[in-house]
C-alpha cells in the first residue's frame, strides 16, 4: 500500500530516557525512519522544516508553553506533517483541545511498538484517502496525428472548465519539442516542463506553482521547454510525476500529449483520469487510425469509459453522423465538433480563444459540451 511506503519521523521528548525508547520503537518497524530528536520544542522553525518529517512525535508535557500558539506555529511550518502529541494521562479536555488546534492524534506514555504502529498506519491511511478526496482531475488529449487542432481544443476547454466550474485550471504543454500552447495563449513563459521535470525531486506541490505561467480566469499554463532540444531531457517517468503532484494544486489539469503513441502520450494517458482521443474527419483514413489507436489503447488495457472520442471538423454536427461514425469505430462518440474556419482564423488574428471571441457558435457550444463531460456538471 502506497500509505505505508517509507515515512520519516521527528521525536520531540523532554524525557532522554524515553526520547531513546521512541527512536527505538520507530526504527524496529521496516517504514519508519527517524530523521531527528530534540528535548524541547525549537524557538525557531528551521531545523523541523529542514528534516520535513512525514510524523512529528512532540511531548506534550512541557511546561510553561501556549500549546494552541505552538501548535499553530508547527502547523504552519510543517503543513504536511502529521503531529502526534504524547501525554501522561489521558485527559478528554486536554485531548480535545489538542485535536482542535490541528494534531492528528494522541498518545498516553508510555506505549508499546504496537500501539505505535497500529495510530500511524490508521493516521497514513486516512491522510492518503484524504489527499486523494482533494486532488483534481487530469485530462489528457490524444490523437493519432497532428494537425487535428488539439492544441487550440486544449486551450479552450481549459477556459471553458474555469469559467463552467469556477475552480482553478491548469494547462500542461508536453508537446516537448515545438509546443504551441504559449502561443496560443499568447504569454512569454519564465520556466517549463523542463525546470519543472528537472526539479521535481526536490519540489512540493506550492514550489511547482511557480513553475506556472499565470493566463486568463483561474488558468495556469505549464509551457513546452523552452528550447527543443531540452524536451529530449524529459523522462516519461519525470512527466507522470509533473502531472500528479499538478493534481494537488489545480481542480482540473488539462494535458497537450504529443501526437502518436510514444512513451510521454503513454505515460500521461496512463496517469490521466479521462483521455479524449480525437480525430478530425478528411478522409476515411482518419478513422481507420482512430480505430487502430483505441484497439491499441484496449490491448493497453485502459477502461472504455476512460477513453472518450471527439470528432473535429465534422462535416455534419447531427444524431445521424455520429451514429454511423460510432458504429464504424464500435466505440461511442461524445461529440462531434463542426468546422467553424472563420472563427478559428478570427480567434488567431485576435489573439483570442474562440471561447472569448464568439461565445454562441456551434464550435464553442460544442466545446462546453465537452466541458459538461469532463466535468460531470
């Protein structure tokens, strides 16, 4: 289980004798790794924030201490550690209190191997089921070639998804080498991909915000590199993790995968949520590659229901067409997208989505179709 993957511990104890019995305890159990022990609660937070414990075992007992301000002060320099205050009796206000001001739980001294590892193992479950609860949802766009307009779909459904939802969006170019995504959005990134896969070792989800270039209404855009030649620096493994630890900051983390089956478009339609696979209809070749690819993404073994088609422009937006297009391809079709040129070329000359620049036309009205699905609303 992923919760019990190897956890850090910092124990804080006035008594020495004890302190010691802890760090035993911790290090007899094959996930547990003590990173630090003080006697007494630090003045200053740098020390903890350095060692950035999974768990931070602190004593209670101290006197002559504000436990409320304290806590406060932990918690806001150690936001992702679970605290877990020691006691000598158990006294229901003290607890109470204690759980209030934002500690995980108690403990009354002294306790055994078992009882440790029994409270941290309940307390890594329920923050593991809790942090998935808030993490967002990653869409990933696919098609078996280029020129299908994806990028321009990426970007209008990012701000469709803000303006529908109201939640926070973010855009991920993996398109490494030539993406356009800054462009369409007309911004001059200050980091990518790049910095971010570069550093993600050693990133929190807050530091990866800063790798985002801020956009329109509640979007945030993740550009290509900024050179070709650093996409080839990024590794499938290093682009899955951008993408997760996106899900922790944003409601919605859209993805621009490069075109064509590769290790990047596998590796993100891995991750993802919902895959939207498109293909624009000009020859009946276009949905002979589109059925290959969802053949192919079955033998993968992704759900059916991750994998929705959308059809770009479509020479007919009716019941009809999208019957004979689904039974052709024995998959269903969510929407068909019709061909709105002169919207596409306005929308370019203006430096504008199409989102902005006619909120009424069939193309955008078929976009927030797409949007309701992959919000659920």
């Amino acid at each position: 289980m992923d919760y019990l993957a190897k956890k850090t511990v910092y124990i804080i104890e006035n008594d020495v004798i004890l302190q010691r019995r802890i760090a035993a305890l911790v290090r007899q159990s094959d996930f547990l790794e003590v990173v630090g022990t003080r006697e007494l609660l630090p003045a200053e937070m740098s020390e903890l924030q350095r060692a950035a414990p999974d768990v931070l075992i602190l004593d209670a007992t101290q006197r002559n201490l504000k436990w409320p301000q304290e806590i406060g002060r932990l918690r806001q320099a150690l936001p992702q550690t679970l605290i877990v205050c020691t006691h000598h009796a158990w006294r229901e206000e003290t607890v109470q209190s204690l759980l209030e001001c934002g500690v995980a739980s108690c403990l009354v001294k002294p306790f055994d191997k078992a009882e440790l590892l029994e409270l941290l193992t309940c307390l890594f479950a329920s923050a593991a089921a809790e942090a998935q609860k808030k993490k967002g949802k990653l869409v990933a766009f696919f098609s078996p070639k280029g020129g299908y307009g994806k990028s321009s779909l990426v970007v209008n459904m990012a701000l469709g998804l803000a303006a529908e939802t109201g939640r926070s969006v973010s855009m991920i170019d993996a398109n490494f080498q030539f993406g356009d995504l800054a462009v369409f959005c007309n911004v001059t990134p200050e980091a990518s991909v790049y910095e971010a896969a570069r550093d993600l070792a050693q990133l929190t989800p807050q530091a990866l915000g800063s790798y985002f270039t801020p956009y329109k209404d509640a979007v945030k855009l993740l550009a290509a590199p900024l050179r070709p030649e650093q996409g080839d620096l990024i590794s499938s493994e290093q682009i899955a993790g951008v993408s997760q630890m996106t899900k922790e900051l944003f409601s919605y983390v859209v993805v621009d995968t490069p075109s064509g089956f590769n290790d990047i478009s596998l590796a993100i339609t891995q991750a993802a949520d919902v895959v939207y696979v498109l293909c624009a209809v000009n020859t009946g070749l276009e949905l002979k590659h589109l059925r290959r690819s969802l053949e192919y993404f079955h033998e993968l073994g992704y759900d059916p229901d991750k994998l929705r088609v959308v059809i770009n422009r479509a020479p007919q937006r009716s019941l009809g067409a999208l019957r004979a297009i689904e039974e052709q391809l024995g998959h269903p079709v969510v929407t068909l997208l019709p061909n709105d040129f002169n919207l596409a070329v306005t929308a370019s000359n203006q430096g504008e989505p199409m989102i902005a620049v006619n909120p009424e036309a069939g193309l955008v009205r078929g976009i927030m179709d797409l949007v309701r699905n992959a919000s659920g609303e």
